[in-house]
C-alpha cells in the first residue's frame, strides 16, 4: 500500500468534514471495498482525498493514486479551492472566507509571472480582488464584509455566520457598532444580537438578496423590474418563517 505525505496547508486549506459526515463516508468506503476516485497527489503529497487516505488506511482497502501538475505550491493550492468550490455545498461566508486565503497566494504568482514575462491568461485578468471574488462567486461587497468580519469579529458571531444562524449583513453590522464607538469610552461596548433564524434556507435567501443589491448596476431595466417583482415574493415567504422584513432590507 502505497505511504503518501500529507502537507499541512494542503489538508487544512479546506474545512474538515463533521463527525456524521466522515463516518458516512468511512462506512460508504468499507461496505463497497473501494474508492471511486484515485486520490490525488503532486510530489507525493495528497492533493485531494485526505480523508479517503486516512479510511484507507486504518481499514487496509488498496486506493490508487493520480499525479497531478503544478508549477508551485500556491498553483496547487488555487486547484485545491476551484476544484472544492464546486464540489460542496457551501454557504457564501464558507465561500468566501475559503478563497480569501488565496488572497496572498495569488498576489505572490501574479507578481511572479509579471516578473518571468508570462502573460495571464483570461481565466487571470483582472486584479487579485477580482480573482478573489470571482472564485467564491460573490460581489466586491459581499467580499468586503466577509474580510472585515474574519478579521475582526469575535469568534462566536464568526461560527454563527458559519453555521447558518445569522447572516452576513447582520454579523457585519454589529461589527461596525464597536467600531463606531468613541475611542475614548470606558464602557463595554454593547454589540448588536444579530436575529437567529430556524430555517438555514432563510439565511440562503438573504445572502443571495444581499449579494444582488450589492451588484445592481449590472442589471438591466428590465432584470431590475423582474428582481422588484420576486423581493415582494420573497419578503412574503420569509415572513411566514416568523423574520421581520427589515432583516432583508439590513
């Protein structure tokens, strides 16, 4: 059986599976014998299928391995992240919290290239932003607040954004309530409870909405009149799931 390497920043680019869905994956690998997949590696290190290495391992069932080509670490990394965007279901703050750590990556190749004189291709243009953004599928905004949000809120409205209890408008604005009060206050700074939703689809929703607004210039008369017509749907269905309207409008 073959022993591979594991690289730490490969393995931990990615959020690790939960306890139910590694044990649905070990018991899918153990009952067929098999991995569908060969696991991918470059250099000897796994670039896709730590888990399945790991299930492998422990329980003795052979796995065939596929090598990939990078030109550096970073290039594989940029892989690791397009090739998992779209392979799991992720909320648009997983989303972008994931491509903002090809935010130095992606600075350093860029400057490489320019500096080896080769040209970008279209899949490149644009600034590191750009880039950014467009690998996580989101606006600039959306972006923005994500970034602000990881880099200064506390952990516990961080894991609430992650897991679907609040949303990214409202986490963003309860940070902005610290950063608002006078530097010279002595008091405890009060930060705003941001609404606890029931339903996940509902935090869904409002991200999406978020992001369109965020992006409205791009829209056509006609795409805005249609979007005006789905918003008074879309308040009514969230209404009857018990939020206020004005979470959507935040």
């Amino acid at each position: 059986m073959n022993d591979l390497k594991i690289n730490q920043e490969f393995q931990n680019i990615l959020p690790f599976l939960s306890a139910e869905e590694y044990s649905a994956l070990e018991t899918d690998i153990v009952n067929s014998g098999r991995i569908l997949h060969p696991i991918l590696v470059w250099n000897g290190y796994i670039i896709d299928g730590h888990n399945r290495y790991k299930i492998c391992r422990e329980h003795e069932i052979a796995f065939e391995t596929s090598e990939m080509q990078f030109q550096s670490e970073d290039e594989a990394k940029l892989w690791i992240i397009q090739h998992q965007m779209g392979r799991r279901n992720l909320s648009t703050y997983a989303r972008g919290t994931l491509a903002l750590k090809m935010k130095d990556p992606l600075t350093e190749l860029a400057q490489k290239r320019r500096w080896g004189g080769v040209p970008l291709n279209s899949a490149e243009g644009g600034d590191v932003r750009d880039q950014i953004a467009h690998l996580a599928g989101i606006g600039h905004d959306t972006l923005s607040k994500i970034e602000e949000i990881e880099a200064a809120a506390p952990d516990e409205i961080k894991k609430k954004v992650l897991s679907g209890k609040m949303s990214i408008n409202a986490a963003h604005k309860s940070l902005k309530s610290l950063a608002d009060k006078p530097a010279n206050s002595t008091s405890k700074p009060e930060i705003e409870q941001p609404k606890e939703f029931p339903n996940k689809k509902i935090i869904r929703f409002i991200e999406l909405w978020e992001d369109i607004n965020a992006n409205l210039d791009i829209l056509t008369d006609g795409q805005k009149e249609r979007l005006a017509q789905v918003s008074e749907e879309l308040i009514m269905a969230i209404q009857l799931e018990g939020v206020d309207e004005e979470v959507v409008h935040e």
